[in-house]
C-alpha cells in the first residue's frame, strides 16, 4: 500500500470540521463518531445522520476536499467557521481505511461489502476512469486526485495528533492566532481548500 500512495505522490489528506472541534482533534486526534458518543464528548458534527453506516470511522479526502458536501454544510449556516485539517499520509497504510469511489453514503457504495472497500486494489479503483465522464486527461486531474471529487476514505480507529501536520484557515488572522496558540502545528491561510475542483463542471 505505501508504494501504492507514494507513486500517486500524493501530499497529504484532509478532513474539514467546524472551527469549535480543533482544540479537541490537536489535543486527543479525529475520534470516531461512536467513541464520542460512548463518552459524551461534546462535539460539533458535520454529519448528523451518517447515513455510509460507519461510526467507528472518519471520514477524509484524498487530494482536495469533498467540495460538494463541504460546500453543502458551509452554507447550512455562513456565519460558522470551518478549518481543512491536512493529515500524514503514512495513515493510508498505518491504519484500518475503506477507500469509497464516490460519496461514502451513496447507494454505489454502501452496496459494496466493506472489506472488498480495504487494500490495495480498492484503492486504486478511486483512480480509474469513469463512465460517462471526459477522461482524467480531459478533467485534467493530477494523479494524486481521486477521478470522482465525492471519493472519501473512511479510517477507523483514532487518528492521534503526531498524524495531523495542521490546517488551512478561512483567514489570515485566524491562521496567525492558531500558529501562536499552537506552535507544533502548521496553520495556512488558503482559499483553495473551501472552494471547488478544478473539474467541478463536469461533476455538477
């Protein structure tokens, strides 16, 4: 699987959450859904339903963020406040992961067993062409981009902190803030990672 993820080159991956869970991820990591629960944690979730089924899971994106969901809850309420957390990529062949060729919720894939989402070949399964859609040539994806921008990777277990490398900031002065309040982190003020794929007309 690493030699898989590094011919990809891919960089990092990513998980955006509300502004109000970062203090919790930098101290404790992403903790699934069910152990929050079965500790009452007190969290903001981006998801009430979890309609993919997986709540011993979190959910990342390889590449770019989900934009479509993440566009879709940012504007559920524009006043709140979201980071893109960028993760490590040795996750990827460290941890328990289900790679999703579209949205983990969609009927394609909950359809799918689990374990035929684990390993190699599933992985490489979110790089193949799609039909009915330009080549990745023509949607002029990298090869570190998933073909379809809805693919997720559902990780089980914790993701602890020493994985997470730090997060793009919605501001410059929220990025600065962070970089003082927590100096083992990296914090970047970016636009890229709250907006669209460079495809997103052919996926609408």
């Amino acid at each position: 699987m690493e030699h898989a993820v590094r011919a990809r080159e891919i960089k990092w991956i990513f998980h955006f959450t509300r502004i109000e869970n970062l203090h919790s991820i930098l101290s404790d990591g992403i903790i699934p859904r069910e152990y929050l629960e079965a500790n009452k944690a007190k969290v903001e979730y981006n998801d009430r339903l979890r309609l993919d089924g997986q709540e011993k899971a979190s959910c990342f994106s390889i590449g770019h963020p989900n934009y479509k969901m993440f566009y879709s809850l940012r504007q559920q309420n524009t006043e709140q406040e979201w980071v893109v957390i960028a993760c490590k990529i040795e996750i990827l062949w460290l941890k328990d992961c289900a790679f999703c060729q579209e949205n983990a919720a969609s009927n394609n894939v909950t359809c799918i067993p689990l374990q035929h989402r684990k390993g190699i070949a599933a992985f490489e399964k979110l790089f193949e062409p799609i039909e009915g859609k330009p080549s990745r040539g023509e949607l002029g994806l990298p090869a570190s981009y998933p073909t379809n921008p809805q693919a997720e990777v559902l990780i089980f277990n914790v993701i602890e902190p020493t994985y997470i490398i730090g997060a793009y900031c919605q501001t410059k002065d929220r990025a600065n803030s962070l970089k003082e309040t927590y100096p083992g982190f990296q914090f970047v003020y970016k636009e890229s990672p709250f907006s669209y794929r460079r495809d997103y007309a052919h996926w609408k």
